[in-house]
C-alpha cells in the first residue's frame, strides 16, 4: 500500500482505471469501413460512420467474437443478453450526436487480473466490466492556426471498455496492471496494445483517503496514452489532492487532462455522471443474445495465457518467478526462448535470452524479435558448443556478437577464427606446470592458507592460451598439481 506523507499525517491513494482497448478486426463495430492505422484522413469512412440520414447499424460478429474471448481470458462473467445503448453527448468529432456503447447490460460482467509486483508479490486487481461501444472520431488542433479539422477515420471503430474496480493503491500497482492486461490482449490476438498508435488508451481515476476511511471524491484524468504518463499523472495528481484537503478545502468531481510537457493535470470540465448523458436502448439494434456452445467454442480456441505460462516455465524448466515473469510478458518471446531450451539446460538458455539476446536486440535500431540476425536455432547452436566444451562462456559471447554482425553460424565462426576450448590435458597440465615452476611465492602463499591465489593461476592460463582453456579442467588440474 502506497502513502503520500502529507503535513497532517499519512494518506493513502485509491485508483481505478477504464482502459479503451481498440478491437482487431478488419472492420468497424457497425459498418464495412476499413480500421488500419494510419489511413488518409477521411479515407475510411463509411456512410454509418458519418451518420448519413437513413443510415442503420449492423453488428459485426467478429467484434463480438473478440469481446468474448477478452472476457474469457480475463476469467470474466460472458453475459447471455446485453443491450446496446446510446450515449448521448455533443462534440464535434461525434457526427451521430450519440454514442453507441453499453451500459446497464454490458457484455462481460466480473473478472480479475493477476498483478506481479516488483518486490515477487502478487496482487488480484476486480475487472468491474467489460463493454463494447463505438469510437469517436478525431479533432485535429495542430493543422491550421485558426481552425480544427476533423477525421472520422476512427470513427465508429469497436473500443473494449474495460473498467477496473477501485483496487489499485500506488502508481506501480497501475503499470504492472496495464502491462499484464496489455499482455493478455496480445496473447489472445483482441487489441494490439499499442499505446502509442492509440490503439489502448487510459482514463485514471484517482482520489485519496485516510487509510481504511471511506473514499474520497475522485477525478478522472482522461486519454493518457502511455504508462509512464499514467504513473506520472498519478503521482501529480495524488499531491496536488492532499495538498488541497490538507488546506481545509474539498475535492471538485471533474475531468481532468494530463500535460506530458509540465508533468502535471489540469481541469477540463465537471465529471458527467450517468444521466448527463441520457443513455436509453439503442431502437435500431435488438438485444445481443448468445448461446453458451458458441462461448464454449470461443473458450476451446484460447492459447495458455501468461499466468499458465508463467506457472509452467517454473514447473518445468526450473525457472525462477522473475525469469519465467520476463520471459512472458510477449507471447512471442515466450516462444522463443521455449525454441531454444528444447533439449538444452533451461537456466542458461533463460540467461542467454534476457541477456545477450534482449541486449543485443535492445542495441541494434529497429531490430525485433522476427527480424534479428540471430534465430532461436541459431542461438541453440552456439548454447550446443558450451554444453560439449567446444568453446567457453567467454569465447561464444565473442562469437555471438560476431554472429549478430555477420549472419554466420556459430559452428563457422568458431572454425574460422580458431575459437576452440583447449581441452586437452596434457596441454594444460604442462601450461600449469610451467606456472608453478615459475611462480614459488605465489605457490606458497597458496600453501599458506590462501586459496584465492588459485584464481590468479587460473587467469594466467587463461592469458597464455588466449582464452581458449577449458577453466573448469584448468581448476581441477591446478588443484591437484598442488594438492589442494
């Protein structure tokens, strides 16, 4: 539990989050029109979408379909019968005057989220709902000095509403929520998740408390696109409220906007609630009924989602809660790394993975999962050469960075360059013996009671074959040339 420490004691934070996660489909929630991302303006507009007169919804099934598999996968209530409704408000950028969205009957009820926290804790954050609804389209500020221009490109686009319950207590419990929510959809193929495209943005609620008093007025801080700046927004906003109640004034119930710029909220107008916006049933669109052996079938098509995943990489590869919790979060990665640890020791496969692998990937501008120079079969070669002595630890990182720039196999590189881990015994036993003969005081501290001058032995080899001995056999030589 997070507490912003104020004059007159200690406070604690109570968030909620509404996440509008953009539906894949091919189509809009109510018409044929196209939904890729970036379209020319206006280019992907149907006649329902610009509300033409005369113009009537029809629900696309996919959409639906896509509803129900997120609310399955967030262990949600699928509701047999919803309704949709219009909400009904102006603005520019909405040609209809309304909104068809979903409000007393939406189509996922309850659900729940695992949260993994940064101290190895977990946490269950309450899914209050989820819903459908149209999106709106977009106002244009930045095109002209004097005018706004309007884009209905996105315009009647499916959204997912998914509302959280108060649950959250601190700005880090929100970022593993919409990590772990943003990997469920991109496991389950519903919402591509990229916040930056505006495919998944975020209205935070936030008010605060004494803790275990009851909650305090909130505000809602609309549209942040980005989970640094929903933590960001967070953090303003819970001080600026403390400092207001600790002044002896109250919380105004309003819609506040987060500038990236300032790192600050500030007031857009007074919270709507319900009735502002006269929801009633949608006369065009009958009730949506679903039958339980189309759930079931939708059901039967789900991957193993994160949690499962996470479980079974600890089950069966031995992996710690933090490696199997990284190797996770994309579906892809989980994939990859499962290629390369296939008949292999999971633990260095693992570490190879987030280390040289991530890091090299994390270098190189542009490069992704699919696009790097180096494979999971690539990878699994060079892993091969460590596990038969071919080459040591050190050397395959000289070699991977070499296959990362060239292409080449690890298996060639090791020939070309002569890389080779010196295994032989009789090699490296005369190298010892060279050693020992050389180095008496350094023997003789040893003998005196100081093991760690092994090490310094050990370096020597290591320095006069280039780094190619085998350091396992060279320790276990040493140690029997001096009887230790």
């Amino acid at each position: 539990m997070a507490t912003i420490e104020g004059r007159t004691g200690p406070w604690e934070m109570v968030i909620g989050l509404e996440v509008h996660a953009q539906v894949i489909s091919n189509s809009k929630l109510f018409s044929g029109a196209p939904t890729s991302f970036g379209a020319d303006p206006n280019s992907q507009v149907s006649m329902v979408d610009a509300a033409m007169p005369g113009m009537l919804p029809v629900l696309n099934r996919m959409c639906v379909e896509q509803a129900v598999r997120t609310g399955l996968g967030l262990k949600a209530q699928i509701n047999l019968v919803s309704i949709f409704e219009r909400k009904n408000y102006f603005y520019a950028d909405l040609p209809q005057g309304y909104q068809i969205s979903q409000y007393l009957q939406p189509i996922v009820g309850e659900g729940t989220i695992l949260l993994d926290l940064a101290d190895g804790s977990t946490k269950e954050v309450g899914i209050e709902r989820l819903h459908l609804e149209q999106d709106a389209g977009k106002s244009l500020h930045d095109q002209h000095p004097r005018k706004t221009y309007v884009d209905l490109n996105r315009s009647g686009v499916a959204l997912m509403e998914i509302v959280s319950k108060p649950d959250m207590r601190s700005p880090e419990e929100v970022g593993a929520y919409l990590h772990k929510l943003r990997s469920i959809l991109r496991y389950l193929g519903t919402c591509d998740g990229n916040m930056d495209e505006g495919s998944m943005r975020c209205d935070v609620n936030v008010s605060m408390r004494r803790p275990g008093e009851p909650y305090g007025t909130r505000c809602e801080i609309k549209n942040v696109n980005s989970i640094r700046y929903v933590q960001q927004a967070i953090d303003y906003e819970a001080r600026r409220q403390v400092e207001i109640l600790e002044d002896g004034g109250e919380i105004r119930q309003e819609t506040r906007l987060f500038d990236a710029r300032k790192g600050e909220t500030r007031s857009m107008r007074s919270k709507e609630e319900a009735h502002d916006y006269r929801y009633f049933p949608d006369p065009d669109l009958l009730p949506l009924v679903l039958e339980e052996d189309w759930i079931a079938e939708i059901k039967a098509t789900l991957p193993e989602l994160p949690d499962e995943k996470k479980a079974r990489f600890m089950a069966d590869y031995g992996l710690s809660s933090y490696d199997a919790g990284v190797l996770v979060v994309e579906r892809a990665t989980a994939d990859f790394f499962e290629a390369v640890a296939k008949g292999r020791d999971a633990k260095l496969a693992a570490n190879w993975v987030m280390g040289e692998f991530f890091g090299a990937l994390n270098r190189t501008s542009g490069a992704t999962l699919a696009s790097a120079p180096v494979g999971a079969e690539g990878l699994g070669n060079l892993l091969d050469l460590i596990a038969d002595g071919t080459v040591s630890g050190r050397i395959a990182k000289e070699v991977f960075e070499e296959m990362w720039d060239s292409g080449k196999s690890a298996a060639d590189i090791v020939e070309e360059k002569g890389l080779k881990q010196i295994s032989d015994t009789g090699a490296l036993e005369a190298i010892v013996e060279g050693l020992i003969a050389e180095n008496p005081e350094q023997v003789q501290q040893i003998r005196d009671g100081n093991p760690k001058v092994v090490g310094w032995f050990v370096g020597q080899v290591m320095k006069a074959t280039q780094g190619k001995a085998n350091p396992g056999l060279v320790n276990q030589i040493l140690r029997q040339k001096l009887e230790l």
